[in-house]
C-alpha cells in the first residue's frame, strides 16, 4: 500500500502513475460526505462514488485488476477535508494487496 498525497482543501484533483497505469482521482465536497470520480487510463470506472471509511472506492471485483484506493480516518470519522493528509489519508492498494486490505 502507498499513501496518496492530497492536501486540506475542499476539492481536488490528481493524476498518478502506479505500476503502469494512469490513475486520476478527483475528491470533491458533496454536502457532508465526500464523493470521489476514478478514471483508469482516462477511462471512468466511478463518477461521485460516495466514500465511505476503510472501504474501497471502487466497489465491484471486475474494476479492481490494476488496484484500489482505501481512505482512512482517525478513529473511523466521516472524511473531512480540512483533515486530508494530517488525520486522514488514501490509500493505493496493488492487486497483490487487495486480500489483506
């Protein structure tokens, strides 16, 4: 697993390179909750996927064959993006890590 750099502000995009692949994540404020679009390789797999603590972003099996991302909270809390990078991170998980995670 890797930590994914995001920083405290409300809406956000990135595009990174894991083990060959072209992943943009855009992290968005959806009310109380944050919501996030995944594209692999410029193709979109979720558009506002609600994110939920300690669970994987992308829900289905066949979309995880080139990893997953996971966000984690101190204490289980609800994502809050005043806390990205200091209390709460993402996660990449590669398909050899998706068991354990």
């Amino acid at each position: 697993m890797r930590v994914v750099p995001i920083e405290p502000v409300p809406n956000q995009e990135l595009t990174l390179n894991m083990d060959g692949v072209r992943w943009t994540l855009r992290l968005k404020v959806a009310q109380a909750s944050i919501v996030a679009d995944v594209l692999h390789n410029d193709d979109p797999l979720v558009l506002g996927q609600r994110i939920a603590v300690g669970t994987p972003i992308l829900p289905y099996a066949y979309m995880q064959g080139d990893g997953n991302f996971i966000f984690l909270t101190d204490n289980e809390q609800l994502p809050d993006w005043q806390q990205f990078g200091r209390t709460q991170q993402l996660l990449y998980v590669a398909p050899g890590e998706l068991a354990n995670a």
